[in-house]
C-alpha cells in the first residue's frame, strides 16, 4: 500500500549530477531543471556550524564576490563528489524544486548519473549523498550510456556507437554497442580547465587578474577550436598585478585559442586512444555514424570541426547537449523496471 501511494505521488526523478550543472528530469515531464552545481555556504564564527545560505543559479552569482566568512563551492570536482555534505545539499534542494519531497509519502526513487570510470567509492558516496537527500530507492547509470540514449543513439543494437561528452570536469569518450560499454576512456580536464587556462594567460600576457566567472565568459564568448572566419575580440575587466587596480583589457580569439589548445589536443588524444581499442567492426559503425559530441564544451566554436578533421571521422554535436545525459537518465526513468534487467550499469542503492 505504502509503496504504491508513494509511487503516485513520488514521481521518480532523474539527476545528471555535473561538475558544472545539475539537470533534473522528472518522469512524465522532461526536464524540468538545470541549475549550476554551487552552494554558498557561511561560517559561523565560534561554533564553526556551516549554513548554507543560496544554492544554485544564486550560489552562482556570489562567486569571487562574498563577504568575509561567506564562501561559494562546487561540492563536485572532477564529476566526482569533493564535499559529501555540500552535494546532499544540492541534491535536495533540487528533489524539493522539482517537487519530489513535497510530503512524507513523496520520497522519489532517483535514477542519477556518474563518469564511467568513478570507483566503487565514489559511487556509493552518490548514492548516499542521493538517499540521504531523501530518495526512496537511489540507481547510478554510466554517463555514457545516459548521454547515448539521450541522444538517440541504438545503443541496444549490434552495432558501434561512439559518444564524446565533454563537461565542466571531466571528457568521457565511450564506444557502445548491445547496450554496454566496449571501451571507454576518460580525463579529469574539461572546461573549468580552459577558464583555468584563460585566467593562466591574462596574468602572464597582461598582468591581468581575473576571476574564474569572467575566463568561463571570455571562453564562451570568444573561444574556439580552429580559426575563425572573422576574428573576435573583447574587453576584459580585472585586477592589475602591478598596482592592483582595476583595468581592462582588449583580448582576441587568437590569444584564447592559443590558450585553450593544450586541452583541446589532450581531449582528442584521449579520443585517438579510444579509437585505436576499438575493434575493427565498431570503428566502421563509428566512421558511418559520426562520433555524437555532448556536454557544454560541444558548443566551443569549431571544436566539432577540429575533432572531425583530427579524427578522421565526423564529429556531430546532439541537440541540446548539455541536457542529453539528462534525458537520457530520463529515458531509463520511463522504464525503469524493465532498464533494471537490461543495464547491468544499474545498481539498487544500498538503503
Ligand atoms: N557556448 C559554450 N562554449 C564553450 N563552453 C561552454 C559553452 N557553454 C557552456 N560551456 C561550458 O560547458 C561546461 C559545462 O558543461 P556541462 O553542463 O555539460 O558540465 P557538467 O555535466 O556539469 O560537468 P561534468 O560532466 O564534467 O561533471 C562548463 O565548463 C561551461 O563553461
Ligand atoms: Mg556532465
């Protein structure tokens, strides 16, 4: 009885848990929510009690500009969880706006993604960070294979599909094929490296100072992966090292590809390794499909082109890609009970 009333009322709930964003669908509806995986937290003096004060969108906006005491983290690094606590957090307050916890008959089963290659360890941390959050029953499934069904992708079929997401923290590559991962390979470099790699630049070419928001606006901007038709440019505002005032800058296209190419060849070697494991049959699949690119690094300017020529191959970037392994969460959600018996990458939490 008690499980089919919360059944009703619970609606599962599918989480792509990301360095950067957190995408929430909910069964029957879609995606319902993405908000930046931050959560600012403050101090209490004596105590030492932590409060968490915004989450989100609002934790977002503070960062680099908090008072004394107040502080902005991502509780995930790397696309695996760095602050147990922090993560719960964020992982409640999204079950709560998307309506999953509303009373105590409403405790949503969750279906939540984690990178491939995350060890047993941190796999058990997400899904106790997602019970703890007030999940009924929490479920993990491979980001590839979530992104890979989010786009569309036969990955039921005989046949070889390659996946390339590439986030906040992490570049995942993974060829599938009968619903299963054949070879995969991954990097903990994605794009809070290339703002890194902005920041890098402007303090040494122009002894400028700037935050990790701005480098993120610079990259989406005016980064790129190849050169550009017509060249862009634009100002920049900081800190300077010599004085410390405040300046800006005018910064080109060329300097932040310059910047961003060291990561950018990182990520197509670790593609150029998946596709020399491949056997033979799959990399055919591969060269007539297309590798399908997702992830918010997908929408770098010219980076499909740049892979596609490296790569040999073609590089497509799925539609709405920093929701695809969302939906594709989303996808098993719908079928849950029968994506049990079919994905061995599914476990039942450990309540
Ligand atoms: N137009 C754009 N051009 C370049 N980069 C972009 C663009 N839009 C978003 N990004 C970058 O994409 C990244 C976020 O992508 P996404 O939401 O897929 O990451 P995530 O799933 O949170 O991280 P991960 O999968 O690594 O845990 C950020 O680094 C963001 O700056
Ligand atoms: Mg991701």
């Amino acid at each position: 009885m008690f499980r089919f009333f919360s059944g009703v009322f619970g609606g599962d709930v599918g989480i792509d848990l990301g360095t950067a964003n957190i995408v929430v669908y909910v069964k029957g509806k879609g995606v319902v929510l993405s908000e930046p995986s931050s959560v600012a937290i403050r101090k209490k003096p004596k105590g030492g009690m932590t409060e968490v004060i915004a989450v989100g969108s609002d934790a977002k906006a503070m960062a680099g500009k908090t008072p004394v005491g107040v502080s902005t983290i991502s509780p995930l690094q790397d696309g695996v969880i760095a602050n147990f606590d922090m993560t719960e957090e964020l992982i409640r307050y999204c079950l709560t706006r998307a309506g999953g916890t509303s009373g105590p008959l409403s405790r949503p089963r969750v279906v939540i993604s984690v990178p491939a290659q995350v060890t047993e360890v941190e796999r058990k941390a997400v899904i106790d960070a997602t019970l703890g959050a007030g999940a009924r029953e929490a479920y993990v499934v491979e980001e590839p294979i979530a992104a890979a069904l989010g786009v569309g992708l036969p990955i039921q079929e005989p046949r070889g599909s390659m996946i390339l997401d590439i986030g906040g923290g992490t570049s995942e590559v993974a060829v599938l094929s009968l619903g299963g991962i054949v070879v995969t390979n991954s990097l903990r470099t994605a794009g809070n490296d290339m703002d890194s790699a902005i920041v890098a630049m402007l303090r040494q070419r122009y002894a400028l100072l700037i935050g990790e928001t701005t480098a993120e606006d610079v990259k989406i901007t005016i980064g790129s992966a190849l050169p550009l038709e017509k060249e862009l440019e634009m100002s920049v505002k900081g800190r300077d090292l010599a004085d410390g005032l405040p300046k800006s800058d005018v910064v080109s296209s060329v300097e932040v590809r310059e910047a961003l190419e060291p990561i950018v060849l990182k990520i197509e070697d670790m593609v150029k390794v998946a596709l020399e494991q491949t056997p033979p049959e799959l990399a055919k699949d591969i060269v007539d499909q297309g590798i399908i690119l997702s992830g918010g690094v997908s929408l770098l300017r010219g980076l499909a082109d740049r892979l596609s020529r490296a790569l040999s191959t073609p590089v497509i970037v799925a539609e709405e890609p920093m929701n695809a392994v969302a939906r594709g969460v989303g996808n098993i959600l719908e079928n849950l009970d029968d994506m049990k018996r079919i994905l061995l990458s599914v476990d039942k939490g450990v309540k």
